[in-house]
C-alpha cells in the first residue's frame, strides 16, 4: 500500500515524456549460517548463483556448471557454498541443485525457441543462434521456502566464471567436470555444421518415412539432397 500511495503521488507530478519504473523486491534467503569464529557479527549475504549452459546435440539445453560469485570473488561449488550456509542435510542440497538445473535449462529452452520464430534477418545470419548462455540465479525466500529468482543473462561473465572454477578444482586435484566436453561438443557441432553447409548429397536409397528427420536435419545443415530411386 505504501508503495502504491508513493508511485501515485510521483504520477501527478509527471510530464507527459516521464514515467515511474518499479523492480520487484526479492528478499534474500535466510540460511542457518553457523556461528561466526570472530565475536564480530556476521552480516546478512547473499547468495548468488552462476549458471551455464550449452546447447547440445539435438538442441537440447544442457548445465554445464553451476558455482557461485562473480568477479572479485573466487568462485566455489554450489555444494560446499550451501554446506558454509548451513543446509547440512544432503537431500536439500541435492533438491537445490536439481531445481537449479531445471530452471537454467528451461531458460535456455525459452531463448532457443524465441530464436526459431525469428527470421535470418532478425538473428543476424542464416547460422546465427545462441549455443551458450550464462544465468545468473539469486537464492530468496519466499514464503519461509527457498527459491530461485532469475536475475539476469550474461554469457561472457558466466563462462569466464566457470572455466576459472575447472581450472582451481583441477589444480587441487578434483576430477575434471562435463564443461570441457560439453564446450567442445557445442563447438565441434557448429564446425560440422560450416564444414557440409552448401555441398551437394546423393542419397541412394535413403529409407522410410521412419527417416524423415534425416531431410529436417540436412535442410538445418544448409545441404543440398539429392536422391537416386530404383
């Protein structure tokens, strides 16, 4: 109610070109953080999460990795971070992660099928689409529940996140993670991709209806098809 009152006294006073913009606000989860070391008191923190993920093989969204921080912060797992937190119980944890692969993967979902609708034009190119996306997640509370609030895309800071995460676990000796693989099949698919745009292929008994997404896929491949019937 106070913000409608204040958002209506602001309204009269506009110009007409003016306008009023509102963001929701997301509180910031409250997890039973151990007590401090220090005497000193801890301040409340938020915990923002990284995320990304690749198109793989069939236009699936796939999470490659997910840690935690940005920028100044050395990033760390989404695991050891919630377990620093306070959710001790592994089963919250591993409902947190799954639930953080399905939102990241469901907004890559959503972004390649607001490409598909688009025109060439509208993409950039003919072979112009998105093949990795970073989202960055904020865990709140909402409802005395954990949830996690989208709050923004960012492939650039995102990857550079994650590789400097492969790179620190890999030089304490952790097992390498799916992002390596999962980037390079990413890449490997787009240079097949350039490889057998344009060229022309002759099919000789190319099969049934069955192998219908043989021609969707040559026709997304940029191929020329030619078949030879008996």
């Amino acid at each position: 109610a106070a913000v409608a009152q204040a958002v209506g006294a602001r309204l009269r006073g506009l110009r007409e070109e003016d306008s009023v913009l509102l963001e929701a606000l997301v509180p910031t989860a409250r997890l039973p953080v151990p007590p401090p070391r220090s005497p000193a008191p801890r301040l409340p923190v938020a915990l923002r999460i990284c995320t990304l993920v690749c198109r793989s093989w069939g236009d699936r969204p796939q999470l490659c990795q997910a840690p935690v921080r940005h920028g100044a912060a050395l990033p760390q797992g989404l695991d050891s971070s919630l377990q620093q937190w306070g959710v001790v119980a592994p089963s919250q944890r591993q409902a947190l992660a799954t639930r953080l692969r399905g939102a990241a993967e469901a907004a890559m979902a959503a972004l390649l099928a607001a490409e598909a609708e688009l025109s060439p034009q509208q993409r950039g190119g003919a072979r112009v689409h998105t093949d990795l996306l970073g989202v960055d997640f904020l865990l709140a509370c909402v409802d005395d529940a954990l949830e996690l609030v989208a709050l923004s895309a960012n492939s650039q800071r995102c990857l550079e996140t994650c590789l400097l995460a492969e790179a620190m676990g890999g030089a304490v000796g952790e097992p390498q993670g799916d992002l390596p693989r999962l980037l390079a099949e990413a890449l490997l698919h787009r240079a097949q991709c350039h490889l057998v745009e344009g060229k022309d292929i002759l099919l000789i008994g190319a099969g049934g209806v069955s192998k219908s997404f043989v021609w969707e896929a040559a026709r997304d491949y940029g191929l020329r098809v030619r078949r030879l019937c008996h």
